[in-house]
C-alpha cells in the first residue's frame, strides 16, 4: 500500500516556480522581487528585460519558468496570468576572512537567496 496522494498547494488557477541559491543577498533580491509584484506577466518580462540591476536576470528566469509551468502543466492561459506573488527567502551564508593589519581578521559574509514566485490567472469576469 502506498501514501495516499498530498493535495495541491495552490489553487487551480496558480502555478509556482522555485530558485534556489540565487547567490545575492536577500536585501537586493527583494527590492528587484517587489517591484514586479502585483504586474501582468508581459509587462513583468519587460521590466525585467529592461531593468539594469543584474540579478533581475535570474528573477526574469524564475517568472519564465512560472508562466511555462502554468502553460503546459495546469493549462492557463498566459495572456491572462499576473504576478499574485514574489517573495525572497535566505539560504546559505558562506563565511571567510581576510587579513587585516596588525595580525586581525575581517569577516566577510557572502550571502545566498531563494526566490518563489506565484503566478494566478485572472478570470475573464474580474478583469
């Protein structure tokens, strides 16, 4: 006998793309995660291609892979879908060091992130 199947997280009309060890600091992910918050997908894209912050590459990544996720594994329609949520959370933090005069060392923290993004279908009557 097997586990009786987990039931589905999200919604019908929801589709989730996870990054993982994103290595950037939570901080700076945020504020480029915040910013297509609440966005149609397209405009998403557009903000993201055009954007000149670095990370929004890995960000743009993450969304596209939300929208194909929707297309082909819950059949939503993309036309319709914005960005229900984006959120940052911390992953690993590598510690080092480097020399400092007089015999001290410097610590160093090199942050990693994780980014989630939901995207939601709006329906045809609310939009």
């Amino acid at each position: 006998m097997s586990k009786p199947k987990t039931p589905r997280a999200l919604k019908p009309t929801e589709a989730k793309a996870i990054t993982r060890s994103i290595r950037i600091s939570p901080r700076k992910l945020n504020e480029v995660a915040t910013e297509i918050r609440g966005m149609k997908v397209a405009k998403a894209l557009a903000h993201l291609t055009f954007s000149r912050r670095r990370i929004a590459i890995d960000v743009k990544k993450t969304l596209e892979s939300a929208i194909a996720n929707a297309e082909n594994n819950h059949s939503l329609d993309i036309n319709d879908l914005v960005v229900a949520e984006a959120w940052v959370g911390k992953n690993l933090v590598m510690k080092r060091w480097s020399p400092d005069s007089r015999g001290r060392v410097g610590h160093l923290a090199k942050f990693f992130s994780e980014l989630t993004i939901i995207v939601r279908q709006n329906s045809k009557e609310a939009a």
